[in-house]
C-alpha cells in the first residue's frame, strides 16, 4: 500500500514557503498552502503546482493563532 504525504506549508504563497511547497509537490507531496494575507498569491503558488501535475489547496489562517489552526486542521 502507497501512502500519499500531507504537507502543510506556511508562508507558501511566496519566497522561501513557495519554493519548499514546490519542491515538496515535486516529492509527491500534497501540500496545504497555507497563506494569512493574499489569497491570489496562494492561487499562484497552487497554479504552480498543478502545472507540473502536482496536487495542492490554498487554505488561509493565521498560524500564530493555536484556536484558529486547530480549527483549519
């Protein structure tokens, strides 16, 4: 049995988060691009990633808020 990865990337809408979602993608990873601020960079970064057939979701919350991430969890 093959067991699809979850990884769950903050900051992935731009800079060094969106190229750890990429490479991550890349790996076979589904990756949660997590984003606080804009909601069209996140799709950016997901419309990067299914480009090259990698699978993702943009999700917005602020992880330095515990009840808001365990909610988006």
């Amino acid at each position: 049995m093959t067991e699809k990865k979850v990884a769950l990337v903050t900051g992935a809408s731009k800079g060094i988060g969106r190229a750890i979602a990429i490479a991550l993608a890349k790996e076979g990873s589904f990756v949660i691009v997590n984003y606080n601020g804009s909601a069209a960079k996140a799709e950016e970064t997901c419309d990067l990633i299914k480009s090259f057939g990698g699978a993702c979701e943009a999700v917005q919350f602020n992880v330095a808020d515990g009840e808001e991430t365990a909610k988006a969890m």
